[in-house]
C-alpha cells in the first residue's frame, strides 16, 4: 500500500529538521509528485532551497505555495525573505507587508520589514516599523536597533546611539547593535570609541563582514592604515564581491604608498562593479601614478564615458585625463553633496568681516607653503581671522607658523562635520574659504551645512566644486577668462594679477653641489618636476626628443615611487634614449633645501593637461624658466597665469609642437636663456607681492560682503588694482 503524503510530508520533515538536505528535497519532491498541489510541501521545499542558497528556486516553490493558499502569513514571509537576500527590496515590503496584513502582531515580519524600509532610505515609515515592532516585542533588541538604524538615517545620531545601547541592554552582545551603536559613534565624531564597538562586534561573531568592513574605515579615519588593511582584508575573505571594500582598501594603500597594491584593489573593484566610477577614476589615478600608461586611452575614453552618462567619479582624478572644462563641471556637479541647509540672511556689516580658511593640509603641504604669508599679510583691524584643520596633522615648524598666522584656530579632525558647521555659525564667521576642495582629505558636508553666509573656492582646487553651496570662486583672468565661465558653478571672481600666494621667507637654504644631487657637472638640466600622474605619455614623448636634440642634457625628475621609475626607465629606453639621462632627485626634508637646488636646472618642462601650480611657483622664484601649454581648464592654465604675470608670454605654447619649439630655442641659445633667467628673478621679487594680493583679496572679501548685506545674489566681479 503506497504510503499517504501526509506521511511523506513527516518523513520529509524529519530529515529537513536532521540537516539531512538531499534527502529531505527528495521527499519533498516525492510528496508532490503524489499530490502537486500540496502547499505545505511547496512551502518547506521553498524553505529547504533558501537555505541552500538557491533564492530563485525557493521564490518559485513559494509561489507554487501561494497558488494553492495565499492566506499563509509565514509563507509570504520567508518568500519575502528570499526576495530581501536578492535585494529585490520593493517586491520583498509588498510580501512583508501581505504577511502582516493576514497576522497583524507577526513581530518578525514588523522587524525585517523595518530593515528593509531603511534598505529603501525611507527612514520615517522604518522608524514607524520600529516602534510597532517595540510595543509587540519590548523584550526583545530587534526593534531599538531597528530604530536605531533609522534615526541614523535622518541623521538623527545622538537618539541613533541611544537605540543601540538599549538593544546592549537586553542583549549585551548582540553584534547588529555594536555595530550599529560604532555607526552612531562615528556619525557623532567619536572615532576611538566607534572603533572599540567595531571590534567588539568583531571579535563576538568572527564572520561577521559589516564589522570588519566598518572596523577598516574607522581605522583609516584615525589614520591607522595598517589596522585598516588588515581588517578590509579579513572582511573581503568574508565577501569577496564586496567592490565596495575592495575601493577602500585602494584607497588606504594609497595611503601607505604600496601604489600596485592600490591599483589592484580598485581595477577589482570595478570588476565586481562595473559601475563604480570612483573605482574606476582611482584605478585611472593610481596607474598614473604608477606611470603605467597601459591601457590608459581605453581608460580615458572610459571616464568620458561615465562622466557623459552622470557617473559618479573622482574630479580630481580628472584633471589629469583631459583638458575638457564641460566634463570638469559635470563630474563635479554629480560628485556635489545636496545643500543641507541655508544660512544666508540679509545681515548689517560687523566691525570687522569674520573670514574661516578651512583646510586638510595645515602641515608640510603645497597649499599651506604658498598661502602662509599670505595669511600673515591680512589687515587685522578689518578682519578678523580664523583657521580649521579638517584633520589631524603632526606637528612641524611649518604647523606652528600657519597657527600663529590666525587669531583663532580650531583643529576639527575629531570634530565631525555637523559640529564643524554649528561651531563656525556660533563663531559668525562671515566668509568661508575652502582650501581643500575635492582633494583627497576634503570635507564638502562642512560647507553644505553653510556654517557662513558666504562660501568661497580658493587655491587647494584646481577647477569647479559643481556645489550650489559654493558661492564664489577666487581666480584671475588667465586661469578663468570671461569666454570659460559657463564651466563654473561658482561666480568667477578675478584678483588683479596671478591668484596663487607663494611665501619668499623660504629662500634661504644650503645650496648643495650639483654632485650631491646626481647631476653631471657640464650637463644641460631639463626639469620636470612635477608629481607623477601629472607625467603623460605625450609630454614624455616630448621630454625624450628634447633629451635626444640637446647634446649632454639630463631630464631631472622628482619621481620618488620605484615603479614609476622603472616605468619611465623602459619607456625611455623604448625611445632610444639611455636611462642614465633620467636623474630622479631625492626626497628633502628641509624644504629650504629643496628649493635650493631649483637653480640647478635650465628650463622647467610644464606638464598637461594638468600643469605645475605650487611646483611652477617655487620654479619661478628661483629664475628658472617655465615652458607651459596654455590649455583649456583651469589645471592647464596655471603655468601660464605664472608667466604671464612675471612678463614672460614668450615661455607660453599653444600646442605641445610650439611648446617643443620654445624649450629646444631656449635650450640652444645660452645668452638669451641667461637674461630670461635674470629678468624672472627680478620680476619675482616685485609681482609675486604677498601684501599686493592680501589687499586684493580683502577687497573680494568686501564687494562680496557688501552684495550680501543689501540681500544681492553672488554676482561675478573683477577686483581693481
């Protein structure tokens, strides 16, 4: 007699329940094939495959289910289960939310639904499930670490935090409110404590892939990268297809300078997400770095692409892939933060304007070595100024001096952003000036809770921030003529002569011999010494049929990373030119002594299309010539905007042949290249005048202010001599 599938069911149940999983399908299998309509079994077959992973099998099974009896709350649950595991989240809220309907106390289903709301960013309804799910189950921590994830979401962290140690209180171990309370604790600013949660949710549930993965960004916050690494690792051992991870474990061995390693990390990243723009312009970035120009037009064209598309990608990143204005402004337009608030209000003029530089490299940096006297210069019985470090910095001679050039200094690498602002708007500061843009180390959240009534892009960018919270612009009519405004969000404000300070108190250094720095001592020294992702393969091109036209001339680089020297080396040798004409410089601490040795080379080859700012400056200053293209974007008009104002347009090319031509003229004619020499040395001295330029940037501080209080809108303007 053939056994009843109600005894088949219990057999199959019995070996569902003893982990015995093959077995257990076949029987189920055998119950429908005896009676296909048996909804219980399509039900636990849909059970069984969702443990087993296979998602799709177990939404068709309950399906099959339903089909027969939708009336089941539990089987619109776990379908809603398997759909949530497949992110299928809108489809997964309309099975929860049919679940309820037919069991309206299920606290489960209330629970999971409330995860899946903040999955969708619908902070307020999760907030609302989380409260249903508190008055069905108070005893349990589910519905406080719901609702804690869900006032983190409207950014509400202080009750956020509250939620998650009431869950530690009736569940001290419970690793979803650790790592939620880390979560407060980092929105809050307070890192140590954030990472000491992370590690504990760590260290209680070892598999556990959202602590290790937030244990690493805390870590890189506090600039513990070697920590970090190893816990992204340990994360990435847990899910491997996590791109994010992988980008941020890129990003913190960036920082440690294992470049290769970086490179690696991000070209994974966008294998694992193809649409992960910032992935991908980092992997750009890096291999640029590295001067690994493989496969570098396919790159290029591939930003264009995602930037045309409205990708998200790394502007800065760009600067150095194309001269393109237009797609500068987009990319950074989709990059901008959404304005959190508005703080501008038709205001009587103080006694003396409150001005804020906010910036990440207050320490040995080329934005603080260019801007320190200016800082020093300002008129102190107009203006009253303040400094912030976005992060903290060791301290340094160089340190000391930009703190002693404000009045008041705020050093907010432990304060987070939110504090920041609030701490800027009680201070009434005025005008707030962004030194940091969107640099690595930059903090747009600061000025998008406009902490000022007036927000300015200065100096530590070279391009638009696209931000609607960014007023103004800071340039002058080289880097930003009239016909390119349309590529600025912010209104463009031009200074009378060059924009970019340079500090003359650093002048003085020990100059080396030329033997001390690896120079040949008849050699004829080009030099390019800037950063390496600014280095091109068709400036290099150049670089070589210099080497090769000019009998005994060296290339003199300030390439540090031994890939990327060994990358130039080969292409060099690909080009016929020996590697004993490449000279890298080696690293100066003393920056006295680093700007010494700058009178060592002839001729300073620019790069674009992201040229030399604070680099070409220090140049300059030196007397040493500087061959520019004057380009299309901002980062490719700097050079030019330097020469320009020391009254040397002859330095200045419109093409890569022209600027060939003027580098091999120069190169030629010693006597000419001699008085060129003497002439910039002369004009130096008297047209890079810091208190020439304090004055015409208070004077843009004023006109914005005044245009301000009589409640006008930004408006561009040229500042008088």
């Amino acid at each position: 007699m053939a056994t009843s599938p109600f005894w088949l069911l219990q057999q199959a149940l019995a070996l569902h329940q003893a982990g015995r999983l093959d077995e257990a399908q076949a029987a189920y299998r055998q119950v429908l094939a005896t009676d296909p309509r048996h909804a219980d079994a399509w039900h636990y077959l849909g059970v069984l495959l969702a443990q087993r992973r296979d998602q799709q099998g177990a939404i068709a099974a309950f399906g099959k289910a339903l089909a027969v009896n939708g009336k089941v709350a539990l089987v619109h649950f776990h379908m809603a289960e398997s759909l949530r595991v497949l992110g299928r989240y809108e489809e997964a809220l309309a099975s929860y939310d049919r679940a309820i309907a037919l069991e309206p106390d299920f606290a489960q289903a209330h629970d999971v639904r409330a995860g899946v709301l903040s999955e969708l960013r619908r902070f307020d309804d999760a907030l609302a499930a989380s409260t249903k799910v508190l008055a069905l189950a108070p005893q349990r921590p589910e519905g406080h670490f719901r609702r804690g994830n869900a006032l983190l979401g409207l950014g509400n962290a202080e009750e956020a935090l509250k939620a998650f140690d009431l869950a530690l209180t009736q569940h001290a171990n419970n690793v979803i409110a650790l790592n939620g309370r880390g979560c407060a604790l980092q929105a809050l600013g307070r890192a140590e404590e954030a990472a000491q949660a992370f590690q504990k949710a760590a260290l209680a549930k070892p598999d556990f892939f959202d602590a290790f993965n937030n244990l690493g960004n805390i870590l890189g916050d506090l600039g513990r990268h070697e920590e970090a690494i190893v816990s992204y690792r340990r994360a990435l051992t847990l899910n491997p297809g996590a791109a994010e991870t992988c980008f941020n474990l890129g990003s913190t061995l960036m920082e440690t300078n294992r470049l290769d390693a970086a490179a690696i990390a991000f070209d994974q990243a966008v294998r694992l997400d193809p649409t992960n723009g910032l992935a991908a312009s980092q992997g750009f970035f890096t291999h640029a770095e590295l001067c690994d120009w493989s496969d570098r037009t396919a790159r290029i064209e591939d930003l264009k692409r995602r930037v045309e598309e409205a990708g998200k990608c790394n502007p800065f990143a760009l600067l150095g892939a194309f001269d393109e204005p237009a797609l500068h402004l987009k990319a950074a337009k989709t990059a901008a933060i959404t304005a959190q608030q508005d703080a501008r209000t038709a205001a009587q003029a103080p006694g003396r304007l409150r001005i804020a530089y906010l910036s990440a490299d207050f320490h040995d940096h080329p934005v603080a070595h260019q801007i320190v006297e200016l800082l020093e210069q300002h008129d102190r019985s107009r203006f009253e100024i303040f400094g912030v470090c976005l992060k903290d910095r060791p301290v340094s001679a160089k340190r000391q001096r930009l703190k002693s050039a404000f009045e008041h200094f705020l050093e907010a690498g432990k304060h987070s952003d939110a504090d920041t602002a609030r701490l800027l708007a009680e201070a009434g500061i005025n005008i707030a000036i962004d030194l940091s843009g969107l640099t690595r180390a930059s903090r747009p959240k600061i000025f998008a809770l406009r902490p000022a009534p007036i927000a300015v892009n200065y100096l530590g960018y070279s391009g638009t921030l696209g931000a609607e919270y960014i007023d103004y612009i800071l340039a002058d009519s080289v880097v930003i003529p009239p016909s390119a405004e349309a590529f600025y969000s912010e209104q463009v404000v031009r200074l009378p002569s060059c924009f970019m300070p340079s500090d003359s108190a650093e002048r003085d250094g020990v100059v080396p011999s030329r033997q001390e720095e690896g120079l040949p001592p008849e050699a004829f020294v080009f030099c390019g010494f800037n950063n390496a992702y600014k280095v091109t393969p068709e400036i290099f091109a150049v670089w070589m049929d210099l080497l090769k036209a000019v009998e005994k001339s060296i290339l003199w680089l300030n390439l540090r990373h031994p890939i990327a020297q060994e990358n130039l080396h080969a292409e060099a040798a690909r080009r016929g030119v020996d590697r004993e004409r490449l000279v890298f410089a080696g690293h100066k601490a003393d920056r006295r002594q680093h700007l010494a040795r700058l009178r060592f080379a002839d001729l300073f080859l620019d790069t674009q299309p992201y040229g030399g700012h604070a680099t070409a400056c220090d140049m300059l200053r030196a007397g040493v010539p500087v061959v520019t293209v004057l380009g299309r974007s901002f980062a490719a008009r700097v050079g030019a905007s330097l020469v320009s104002a020391l009254d040397a347009p002859e330095l200045i090319a419109s093409d890569l042949g022209g600027y060939e031509k003027v580098a091999l003229d120069l190169a030629h004619a010693p006597q000419r290249l001699a008085a060129l020499r003497e002439k910039l040395r002369r004009n130096a001295a008297s047209r890079f005048d810091m208190v020439a330029l304090c004055r015409s940037v208070e004077a843009a501080y004023c006109t914005m202010w005044q245009r301000h209080a009589a409640n006008l809108p930004p408006q561009a303007f040229s500042v008088t001599p």
